[in-house]
C-alpha cells in the first residue's frame, strides 16, 4: 500500500510545484501585471469622462452638436457612432480590470500549488520512511525465522540437531541491506 501511495504522489507533488505559469512569469511580474492592469483600468475610467475633450473624440461631439452636420449625417447615426465608441472604451476597459484580477488568480494559484506540492513531498518522504522501517523489520523477520534460507536434508543433519530448532546465524544489525536507502 505504501509502494502505491508512493508511485500516485511523487509524481503529483512533482506535477503540483511546477507553477500554473511555468516560470514565464515570476510572482513579482504577476503582482506588477496586477497593479498596472488596475491602474489601466481606472485611466481608462477617467479618459473615458473626459472623452469629449481628447482630440480625436472631441470631434465626435463638434460633429454631434454641429447642426449642419448632424443633419447631413443623421441625428440616430451620430447617436450610435457616440454610444458604440463609449461601449469600446467600457469593453477595453473591463477587459483590462478581468485581466488583473487573472494575473492575482494565477498568482495565489501558483503560492497554494506550490505549498500543496511542498506538503505531498513531506508526505511522500514520510511514506518512503515507514517503508523502510517496514522493510527492515520485515528482513529481520525473515533472518530469525530462518525462511530465506534453505532447510539442510534431513539425512545430513545429526540426530541431535533435527531435535533441535533451527537458528539463523547472528546478523549485525548494520549488515542488514535495506533497499529503501540504496
């Protein structure tokens, strides 16, 4: 069960430190695309009240209010052409204030996926520590039963030791290989 946990979440926790934006953008870039989006966002606001005074839509409200003009194009049409370039500046602006909140999204994403990651490697090494240990007690099992090694024939072995139990030989502790640390 622990070999199992270990192959599902070594490669999770490998998967989960990797940022959202694979190091294109660090997170001091994030907060700074953040702020500067915000900031866009609220000149976009503020040239958007003053649009009737910035050169190229000022002429949008000389036409708009010149009578001559205004006839020769038309009342509704000047109407729309004024309404379709305050909705342009509404859209871009709130594209600008979505891409901002983007940019913090991805970077409180990439803090979490980084401190999930951290949190399954500590889990996985805990994994890879009962495994050894589990390992170890397994092997020493094994040596003092006496199951890894072959019973000798019984027609070599002398009356009084077939009477007796069989012994492993004494292992040192430090002498047991455990494949969990190799």
């Amino acid at each position: 069960m622990i070999s199992e946990q270990i192959e599902l979440l070594d490669p999770l926790a490998t998967s989960l430190r990797r940022p959202a934006a694979q190091r294109l953008l660090s997170s001091s870039t994030l907060v700074l695309s953040e702020y500067i989006c915000y900031i866009v966002s609220l000149g976009g606001i503020a040239v958007t009240a003053f649009m009737h005074k910035i050169f190229p839509f000022s002429v949008l409200s000389d036409v708009f209010y010149n009578p001559q003009t205004r006839n020769r194009i038309g009342g509704p049409n000047l109407l729309y052409l004024s309404i379709a370039v305050y909705g342009l500046a509404a859209i871009c602006i709130m594209l600008t204030f979505i891409l901002g909140r983007v940019a913090r999204e991805t970077r409180l994403k990439n803090e979490i996926l980084y401190h999930a990651g951290k949190d399954i490697k500590t889990i996985v090494g805990q994994h890879l520590v009962r495994k050894a240990a589990l390992e170890t007690l397994e092997q020493r099992h094994l040596l003092a039963s006496g199951i890894n090694e072959p019973a000798r024939p019984m027609h070599t072995q002398p009356m009084a030791a077939a009477t007796t139990p069989f012994r492993a030989p004494s292992v040192a502790i430090n002498e047991i290989r455990n494949p969990g640390f190799d």
